[in-house]
C-alpha cells in the first residue's frame, strides 16, 4: 500500500500509525480524483447534519450490532462529522452501479438512520478521509487548517460485507 499524497491533505505521522490497513480505495491517487482512476474496495459513509454526539450514538449502535465485523473504521474530521469505511468484496462488479449497491448495503448497516448519511459519499471518486492525517481547507485567498482526522475505532481484520447476492440480483433486472 502506498501513501496518497494529494492536494487536499497530508500525513502528519508514519504510514503505519495512520492508513496502513488493506481496506482503501485501491487506484491512482489523481489531484482531480476521477473515479475511473480507482477500483472501489470499501464504502464511505458519513453525516453532516447531526451533532457528533448523535454521530457517536448511531455509530456506537453499529458497532455493536449485526455487522460490527464489517467496519474498518470510524475516523472523526476534525470538524464536523465521522466518516466510517465498509469495505465490500465485489469490487469491480459494483463499479457501474456504485450508487445503489452504496445505498442499500447503508441501509443494512445504518438501519432508518441511513437517510441522514451524506448522499455525495456515494461517489466512487469520493477521497476517503484516513485518521493521522491533517485536512487544509481552501478558500478563494488562503489555506487554513481545518483540524486532525482522529481515529475513533479501528478494525485491521474487519471482514469484507458480502454483496453477492445483491449483484446477482441487480444484474437478473
């Protein structure tokens, strides 16, 4: 695995302390994160719209459900909300309808609360936001610092959520 490197954030510690985990967006790292450029190999989930304290409680709740196995991570932005990664194991087979395969593997996992998930997450080109690292927001004059993507739960062995039944279904219509 190596580190990517964009213009949207940069490492502020070892590779192995931050993204070193085999669930990642498997591609070219490109400064215009095109989606043909990256295999999708986890989902990214994340909510803007609720207080953190409501994040955590949801994702709490996920944890220790049903599929509490199949998260890799949960890292908080350092600014506004918790992005959770899935990672799935049809990566290539999901590819051309990634949006759907996004929503309803949301709704197993998030339950009623999937609708309050950030629909722009469902987007292959979607960079994921690793913990250790530090995000740098643009605006039109300046870069400011935006704060520290922290880890808030971490599993190296978590197993890959099974979509093949949902393909096989989705390629039957």
């Amino acid at each position: 695995l190596s580190l990517c490197v964009d213009i949207y954030s940069r490492p502020v510690t070892e590779l192995e302390t931050g993204t070193n985990y085999p669930y990642l967006v498997n591609g070219t790292c490109t400064d215009s994160r095109k989606a043909e450029n990256v295999t999708p190999r986890v989902f990214v989930y994340e909510m803007d719209g609720e207080t953190k304290e409501k994040q955590e409680e949801i994702i709490n709740n996920i944890l220790n459900g049903e599929y509490k196995d199949n998260i890799a991570s949960v890292t908080w932005s350092g600014n506004k909300s918790y992005h959770v990664l899935v990672p799935h194991n049809c990566n290539k087979e999901i590819k051309e309808n990634y949006k759907y395969y996004w929503e309803e593997t949301a709704k197993k996992i998030y339950g009623n609360d999937w609708i309050k998930l950030d629909k722009a997450c469902a987007s292959i080109g979607r960079l994921t936001r690793c913990f250790n690292m530090e995000r740098e927001k643009n605006t039109r004059d300046d870069i400011y610092f935006e704060g520290i993507q922290e880890k808030y739960y971490l599993n190296q062995n978590a197993e890959a959520i099974d979509l093949t039944d949902l393909v096989n279904k989705k390629e039957k219509e």
